[in-house]
C-alpha cells in the first residue's frame, strides 16, 4: 500500500494509506480467470471419462458435499438433523 501525507489543522503531519483498488482488480480477475478455467477443464476432462448423466450427478454431489458443512454453520437457516424428507427434497 502506499501511503500519503496529510497536514492537519495542528500542523503536524499525518501518514494515511491509500489502497491499491487497481491491483485487488486485477488480482479478483486472476481468481476468476483460473476459477472459471478450471471448471472448463474439468467438464472436458468430465465427459471424456464418465456418461454426462453421471458427471451431472457428481457435480451434484460435490457440490452439496461443500455447501451443508457450510449451511451448518449457519444455525438459522440449516437444519440440525437432515430427515428423509430433506434429503429427498
């Protein structure tokens, strides 16, 4: 970060960082280019190995299997115990 220098009413100088918001662009587009990338690879390599119907229930369930640790953080809004009727919904 780089910094500037202020002079304050008192007359003493103050040093306050300025953030770089071009540099975290760049970096948050790194992140997407290679998230969004990867995936692409991944459904290649996918529907050459596996029958589509598979790969879709795979994605599925890799999916759920990261998002209910994470809905059990959340006490509000994730149930405690998962029922029948939650896992056939």
């Amino acid at each position: 970060m780089s910094t500037q220098t202020t002079q304050a009413r008192s007359g003493s100088k103050e040093t306050v960082p300025i953030p770089r918001a071009g540099l975290v662009a760049w970096i948050c587009l790194l992140i997407v280019y290679v998230v969004w990338g990867s995936t692409y690879l991944a459904i290649r390599v996918g529907v050459e190995t596996m029958p589509p119907l598979l790969m879709a229930a795979a994605r599925s369930l890799v999916a759920g299997l990261i998002m209910f640790p994470l809905g059990l953080r959340r006490r509000r809004s994730a149930p405690r115990r998962c029922t029948r009727r939650h896992i056939g919904n």
